[in-house]
C-alpha cells in the first residue's frame, strides 16, 4: 500500500511516498529558512503563501523520485494539526482535491504522533510500550505509547517549547535563525560549566518550562556586554568565546532537563524502549545524553526526518488507515491547536 504524505504544518513544503507505513520511497522538503530568517522566525503569512506555491511542484518531485504515478496511490495522508492555521489550510485543501479527482482515502494525521512514527521508517519496528519524547519548535511532550493508535500525553511545555527557546537564545546571543543548529555549533566551541544556567525540574510532574533558563541567558548576556534590550545582540560576527561558553551551558541546560524527565517517566512506566522524535531531537547532544542515561533501548530517526517531513506523515496514516479504514470526509477542517489524543 502506497500512501503520499503531505505536510504544510509551519514552514517546510514537503511530500513523501511511504511504501506499507515503512519503506521510504520518496521524500521532498522544500525549506523557507532563507525566507524567515530576516525576521528571526515563521511569519505565518508568508509561510502559507510560499506553501501555496511550492506545494504542487514539491508533490511532482515526490511521485518522480517514487517513480509511480497518482493511479499507483492507494491513499492521501496530510497533517491537519497543530501548527500555523493558513500553512495547515494549503496542505489540507490541496489534500482533499487529490482524495477526490484520484477517489482515494483522505487520512488526517496529528502532526506530533506523526513525529514518532518517523522511528518506523526503513528501521526496526520499536516494541511497546514506549515512552514518546517529541520536541520541536512549539512542543515538549512526554508521551506513553502503549499501541499504534494508544498513546496518552504524560506532560508537556508550560511555556517556550525547547525549540522555541532555542531559537530565541539564537536571536540573544547573536547566532541567528533557526537557532538549534545554531547554538549547536556554537556549542562545540564552549565550556558549559563556565557560565552554569538554571534547569527547571517542576518536581512530580512530567511538565517541562524553559522560560526561566531563557531569562537567565539573557540577564547573563547582558552582564557580559554581549546584549542590549534596546539594541539586541552586540555579537559581532567572530564568535567570542563567552558566546560559546553561554551557548554549550544552555543546550546542556535543556538536555539535562528533557533527558532527565524521559528517563524517570521510562522507569515509572516499565517501557521497553524510549522513542526520541521532533526537530530538536537532531541535536547531538540529547541524542548522546539519552542513549547514555536511558534503562532502554533508544531510538532515532536520521535527522532529515526530525525536522518537519510528509514521510512520518505517510507512515503515521499507514496504520492510521489499518485501524480505522472508513475514511475521512471533504468535510475535513484544520485544528491548529490539536494535541496528543
């Protein structure tokens, strides 16, 4: 069974053709990064427009990279939500339009369980019970997978997202957008016990908040002349060492935190395997921190499928499709701030 993968949940057009829910046949991402980073993030009304635009030549390239044709398909699966409501409205419609001229199956996909079936792509199957780790630019969540189809949200962000929070330590110390691959390299250069920031545990819950370390990153840039609040960031373009040291205390910051929140919500649950998943998730320092402290096997996509792709889409509706095979209608609407079920 093929199924074509559409997902215009934020700023990245992408198409995919997943063979069986595990075999990636083609995967298309068209990025807006060049686009948004002049404003130092998404401006939802330019994502949208350029998904309008790029969505039917990415859609081409993904059924020429498969080599099938729109009659090979048996199934259209597009994410519906959560993200920016106009970019959600392009993949949906275009979505539907297919579903209806090819009279196929429209399967709408939560992008978040989406992200974690990005583990089952072209690897072995994780086993259950898992505990989900999705982290992104707007989400933190810890979730228990007991099936395909059976999850329940444990916790999740109070505040910024962990990819959020990266991106505006980005913007503070002067390293630009997106700020996770930012602050990564920086990172490699830095010592991060030179300048220790605050973790945030929020005891007996699965919670995350983040703004707090955000906070203290900034109050500590401007103690180091490196920030201005009426003038931004006063790093030049040759890094300094302060803005390295500053950068590796906070991504360790975050892992220490998402890490250890994972283990102990592993341990509690009795999984048997830990699912990393999201945009964040390519850092390497969480994916070596978790593999280090994890009682369970750990598992991770490549990182092209942990930023925002339509092939974890694909295979998310896969077996979607199998458990329920009535189904969706043209009726189908956008809900931009859908959550874990």
């Amino acid at each position: 069974m093929r199924l074509l993968g559409i997902e215009t949940s934020c700023d990245e057009t992408a198409a995919a053709v997943v063979e069986d829910g595990v075999h990636l046949l083609a995967n298309v991402v068209a990025s807006q990064v060049p686009l948004h980073a002049p404003h130092g993030g998404v401006v939802p009304e330019l994502a949208a427009r350029a998904h309008l635009t790029g969505l039917l030549p990415v859609l081409r390239e993904a059924l020429a990279q498969a080599g099938c044709r729109w009659q090979d398909l048996d199934g259209i699966a597009v994410t519906y939500g959560p993200g920016l409501a106009g970019a959600l409205l392009v993949g949906v419609s275009v979505a539907k339009a297919l579903a209806l001229a090819l009279e196929l199956p429209l399967v709408p996909v939560n992008h978040l369980e989406g992200h974690l079936y990005a583990n089952w792509l072209d690897a072995a199957a994780p086993p259950f019970p898992a505990l989900g780790l999705v982290v992104s630019g707007g989400h933190s969540d810890l979730v228990a997978i007991e099936g395909h189809g059976r999850h329940r949200l444990l916790g999740g962000t109070r505040d910024d997202a962990a990819g959020e929070a990266f991106d505006k330590a980005g913007r503070i110390l002067g390293l630009g957008f997106p700020g996770g691959p930012a602050i990564q390299r920086a990172a490699a250069l830095g010592d991060p016990r030179r300048y220790p920031l605050p973790k945030a545990w929020l005891v007996d819950s699965d919670d995350f908040s983040f703004s707090g370390l955000k906070t203290a990153l900034l109050r500590q840039a401007i103690a180091l002349g490196l920030y201005e609040p009426d003038r931004g960031s006063l790093a030049d373009e040759t890094m300094s060492q302060e803005v390295a040291d500053l950068a590796a205390a906070f991504q360790e910051a975050v892992a220490e935190v998402l890490v250890g929140k994972a283990v102990a919500a592993a341990r509690r649950l009795g999984a048997q395997a830990v699912l990393l998943a999201g945009g964040v998730a390519a850092n390497l320092r969480l994916r070596t921190l978790l593999r280090e402290r994890s009682p369970v096997n750990v598992y991770v996509p490549p990182v092209i499928l942990c930023t925002d792709n339509a092939a974890m889409i694909a295979a998310a509706g896969f077996f979607q499709l199998l458990r329920m095979p009535k189904a969706a209608g043209l009726g189908l609407d956008v809900d931009p701030g859908l959550r874990f079920a």
